[in-house]
C-alpha cells in the first residue's frame, strides 16, 4: 500500500448545520432553546431523566428526516487519495452516510442507547425512540449513547493519537469551547498544516493555520481545490 498522507478532520456541529440540524452556541442554536445542563449532563440525567429522553428521542427523530451534505461527502472523497480519519464532536450519523470510513465518536452516537450502569452496554436503535422504562440487558434503564457533562470521553486518547500522526488536520464548524475535544489541535505535529472552516470567527491561533471564512460545503470545496492544486 502506497504511503498516503494523513489527514484529521477535527468536525462540529456547523458541518452539519447546512443538512439542516442546529448548531449548539450560534444564535437560535439549541443551548439557547434548552439548558445545557438540565438535558446534556449527567446531574441533568439524574434529576428529569424523562426531559433527557424526549430531547435526545427528537434529536435522534430529526436525524432520519435529514441528508449528508456536500461538506461530508467532500470529506468521504478524499479517501481515494489520503488517509483521512474523522474525529467528530456530533452525535449524527452524517459521515457515516456520506461514506466515511475511519470516524471516532467523541461524544457518542445518537442511533445507539446503553446501560445507564455501563458505559459499554450499547445496542443499536436506529432512528426510533427510548421509552422511560425501557431496560438494558443488565437491567438498568436504557440511556442515550451520548457523553455528557460530567463524563469521562473514553474515545480522547484514540483521537490524540490520530491527530499525533497527522500531516494536515481541517478545524470545521466547531466554536472550540468544549474540552477536552477543543484541545485535540494541540497534538498535531509541529509541521502539519492546519485549516480552519467556520463562517464566523473561531477564537484560535496556531502555527501552520490557514482560515477558510465559509460556510462548510463551500470552504471544503474550496479546501478540494486548493488540494488538486499542491
Ligand atoms: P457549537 O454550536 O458550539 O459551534 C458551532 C460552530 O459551527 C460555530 O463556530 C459556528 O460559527 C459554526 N457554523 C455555523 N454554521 C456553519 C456552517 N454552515 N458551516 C460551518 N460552520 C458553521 O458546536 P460544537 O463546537 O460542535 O456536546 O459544540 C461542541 C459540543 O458542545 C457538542 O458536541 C455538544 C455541545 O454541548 C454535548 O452535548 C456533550
């Protein structure tokens, strides 16, 4: 197998927002319609579980109603020719559907549900709803496979060392506020070259960065030309 050059895509929710899903922080993003802490946390969990449910239940609903677009099948091309790894924040299931192979979850997946026990009891469930009551193998109630506030990301160290061996990481749609995930940039060797794609500004400066003020379809096809051309 010939040595292809390594790429990280580092992916928030903006890469999907032009498929139709909210972005979290922007304005009329969904931090401002619910709490964050009562639905994507794991106090929050404790005190409503039936809230956390039915936001993750019409989450998940919304998910089967909407397509990949052309940022993630960009993304899925460029496999022909590098070795391209996908660390996503997001809990769609929109890379997977746009053809990527190598994509690590750091926040869960929203077409899976687990044991609220262990961490590792996860079945798959498509796009349908957890009801309150529904059991996990182990007999706990079943929870969204998601990582909240408050929990461990058991998939960092995996990502940190994909983006060790990176020749380029591409920063797309995520404003950088979440930790540990934001800080996964910081791995990539000193001289990888780094782009970012976000129609707004992203607070971060590093070596090797080359910022693509667009919205994600038109920044990555900007990226793809830009690629041809080296
Ligand atoms: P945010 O909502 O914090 O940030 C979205 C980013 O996408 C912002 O920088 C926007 O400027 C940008 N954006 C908006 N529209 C875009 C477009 N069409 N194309 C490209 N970029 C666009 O989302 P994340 O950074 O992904 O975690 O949020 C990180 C985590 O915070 C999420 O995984 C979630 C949330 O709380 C949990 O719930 C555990």
């Amino acid at each position: 197998m010939k040595d292809q050059k390594k790429i990280v895509a580092l992916t928030g929710a903006g890469i999907s927002a032009e498929s139709g899903i909210t972005t979290f922080r922007d304005s009329g993003g969904l931090w401002e319609q619910y709490d964050v802490m009562e639905v994507a946390s794991i106090d929050g969990w404790r005190k409503n579980p039936q809230l956390v449910l039915r936001f993750y239940n019409d989450r998940r609903k919304q998910l089967e109603e909407v397509k990949p677009n052309a940022a993630h099948r960009i993304l899925a091309e460029l496999e022909k020719d590098f070795d391209v790894t996908v660390v996503t924040q997001n809990v769609d299931n929109l890379h997977e559907r746009a053809g990527s192979s190598k994509i690590i979850h750091l926040h869960g997946e929203l077409t899976g549900a687990r044991s609220s026990v262990n961490p590792d009891m996860i079945v798959d469930i498509g796009y349908r709803p957890i009801e309150w009551g529904e059991k996990a193998e182990d007999g706990s109630q079943l929870r969204p496979h998601i990582v909240w506030f408050g929990e461990a990301v058991p998939m960092i160290e995996t990502a940190a060392d994909a983006v060790a061996l990176a020749d380029m990481v591409i920063i797309i749609g995520t404003s950088l506020n979440v930790y540990p995930a934001a800080g996964l940039v910081g791995y990539a060797p000193r001289n990888a070259s780094i782009y970012l794609i976000d129609p707004n500004d992203v607070p971060y400066s590093g070596r090797n960065i080359t910022i693509i003020r667009e919205k994600a379809t038109a920044g990555m096809e900007k990226l793809k030309q830009l690629m041809i051309v080296h």
